[in-house]
C-alpha cells in the first residue's frame, strides 16, 4: 500500500504496480480494428464483437453468431481477459441497490453499485484503487492511493451492471444504466486518460461505445483546477461535480487537504468557466458533519458565493466512517442549511442516502475487506 501522500501534494502518478491484460475496452474504435487486425482478421471483426459486448451486452462468445467459432476464440483470448472477479455481491431496498465489491488482477479491491430508481438506473463507479486525496470523513482516503484503473477496468464496472439489469438479475425487471457517477473509490481527473477514455466508450454511440448520454454521466472531484479546465475543452458535456464540503480555505484545507494547492475560490472559479464552456449546471456537494461544516454562518457564506451561477448543491448526510468521531448534521441543522441556500434562490436538494446498511454509500465494503 502506498504511503498517503503529505496534504496539498498532489498525486497525478499512481505508484506503478503491473498493468492488467490489455482489453479490448482499453481501445477505442480504430484501435480495436488495429488489434484485431495483429491477430491475423479482418479489422471488421473488431467492430462486430464490439456490437456484441456493448451494445448486445453479450460476453458469452457461444453467442456471437455473426463471427466464426475459431476468430471468436482468437478475440477472447488475445484481448478479453476477465480484469474482474466478483468478490462479494450486496443487496438492499428490496434489490434495487446493489453493491459488487471487485478483486483486480493484483489483489487490489474496487467496487461499484447499482441504484435502481422508478425513472432511472445509476452506476456509481471506482476510477482508481484506493484513493491518494485523503481527506479525513471518507473511507478510501484512509487507505491510500493504490494505483490508477485502466480505462477496461472501469468500463467493465459499468458493464457488470448493465449485463445484470439486461439479464434481469435486479428487481424491477430488466432495465438499462441510464446514468454513470464517478462516485466510487478514487479521483477521476486524478487518472485523467484512463477516466476520459472510459467515458468514451460510455458515451460514444455503437460500435464505439454503449451510448449512454453525456448528461447522465457526472465526473466528481475534490477540485483538481487544471485538470477540470481540460475537462471543458473535452468536448463532452458530462456533468460536473466539485466536492467543496466547506465555503473556506481554513476549514477545507483540512476537510479536502488538496484545496491548499487549489483553494475554494480558484475550484468554483474553473467550475463556472465549466459551466460556460458546457452550459452545463455544475453540482457542488457538501457533505452535512455535524459542528464540522453545517453551521448557519457556513451555509450563508456558501449562499452568496453561488448565488446566481448555474449550480446546484448536493448535501449528503456524512456517512460515519469506522473510528471517526465525526456523524452526521442534525435533522434541524440541515433543514436549516436548506432554507439558508434557498432564500438565496439556490438550487439544493438533500441526497438519499442508498445502501448506507450496505456501507455502501463511501468505500466502506472494500476498507472493511482490506
Ligand atoms: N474523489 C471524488 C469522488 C469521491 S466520492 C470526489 O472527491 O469528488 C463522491 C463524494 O462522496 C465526494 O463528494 C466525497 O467527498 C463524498 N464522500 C466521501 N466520503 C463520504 C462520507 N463518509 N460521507 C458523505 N460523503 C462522503
């Protein structure tokens, strides 16, 4: 395990530990045609298997009906190595939140859930294993940063998801992911490449990808600046999400020990340019702690330093992490942060907290495990 990195440093470099397998996912749409092309087949091939992974969402080559029996075999053994092993499979609210705890090639454990909703299904997903931002209330950054994911590691997440709800393996009947939060373990623009690549093959429409719509797929960050203006110049419009958790340097510095490289004005800064560019609402969330962060002159703050920008506030319940004081703001203390943002005419809404029983909600089934 790597050791957490000194706060304010930042870590763009995960500690290299071997890369898994390359994986037909690792590629995009020419890449795959190139790869396939090195085996001795005709580049169409790529294309047809890729309709069948993503878009049929058909891992079972017996099934590949449109591809001969020995070029199938080829393909699954050059470029489609399993990259996860389920080791623990959750479920709560009646089966529709589902949490998959995942053992990578090297050992290293990730996880993902599935949120079954009457309108939607969102994946929340893991971009790195572990985590190096090591803010103090979230479970993942108690262990360090592991390494980055490949860009196949987090596409096959998603995937596992979508192949279960097709399969009709969750309550509710069989659906599709219409939404893809990079809210699991890890800093996605932490792992830049690999997280712009994987959204790509989210997004981009068959053979490319699955075709999942840039709107519902939102990349959530402690507020790497540089790395959020590249974001804006992708040409993507995902949504973004900026965990601000405090309106200033002093308390945030130790809630998000980044922001002492990148600090509170400078975030919302490059998050409004976000919004410009992209015309996008950008999301800021703010984890609710009690005697923390919830305070009225907090909320006040917060108040007018969004009032008036396209942004919407996310408040989450802090989920208790094992060993930490810190719980969550009271019923009234967080009833009053609400009124205070929306006298202001900001837009907040409180979120569910799914599969808290699951420890789901904060990279809790993979500390406890490790
Ligand atoms: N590294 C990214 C993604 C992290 S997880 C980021 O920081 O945005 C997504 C959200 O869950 C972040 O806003 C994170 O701060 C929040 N979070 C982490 N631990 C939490 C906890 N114990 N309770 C509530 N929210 C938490």
């Amino acid at each position: 395990m790597s050791t957490p990195p000194v706060p304010g440093e930042l870590v763009l470099e995960a500690p290299r530990r071997g890369r898994p397998a390359r994986h037909l996912m690792d590629l995009d749409a020419a890449g795959r045609r190139a790869a396939v092309t090195e085996l001795g087949l005709p580049g169409f091939r790529a294309d047809q298997v890729s309709r069948q992974w993503l878009t049929r969402l058909s891992d079972d080559p017996e099934q590949w009906t449109d591809v001969p029996a020995a070029a199938r075999q080829t393909i699954v053994d050059a470029l489609l190595p399993t990259l996860l092993t389920p080791i623990k499979v959750i479920a709560c609210d009646e089966g529709q939140t589902v949490k998959s705890l995942w053992r990578l090639h090297d050992g290293s454990l990730i996880e993902s859930v599935l949120m079954r909703y009457p309108d939607r299904v969102t994946m929340c997903i893991s971009s790195q294993a572990g985590c190096g931002m090591n803010c103090p209330f979230c479970a993942t950054g108690q262990g360090g940063l592991q390494r980055n994911l490949s860009t196949a590691e987090i596409v096959e997440q998603v995937l596992a998801g979508a192949r279960a709800l097709e399969r009709d393996q969750i309550a509710g009947g069989p659906g599709r992911v219409s939404n893809i939060v990079f809210m699991g373990m890890g800093e996605p623009l932490a792992n830049y490449g690999s997280v712009i690549e994987s959204i790509h093959r989210i997004n981009d429409p068959a053979p490319g990808g699955m075709g999942i719509g840039a709107r519902g797929i939102t990349v959530s960050t402690v507020g790497l600046v540089p790395r959020i203006r590249d974001l804006a110049n992708e040409g993507i419009p995902v949504t973004l999400a900026v965990s601000l958790h405090a309106p200033d340097d002093e308390l945030r510095d130790t809630l998000v020990p980044i922001n002492t490289r990148y600090p509170v004005e400078e975030v919302l800064d490059a998050a409004w340019e976000y919004a410009d560019r992209t015309h996008r609402r950008v999301s800021i969330e703010y984890a609710l702690i009690k005697g923390v962060n919830d305070q009225a002159f907090r909320a006040e703050r917060l108040a007018r330093m969004l009032e008036g920008e396209l942004v919407h506030v996310n408040l989450i319940p802090l989920n208790p992490t094992p060993g930490s004081a810190w719980t969550a703001s009271l019923p009234r203390d967080e009833a009053a942060f609400v009124r205070i943002l929306r006298n202001r005419g900001v837009q907040v809404t409180v979120r569910d907290t799914r599969g808290r029983e699951i420890d789901g909600a904060c990279g809790q089934l993979a500390a406890t495990q490790a």
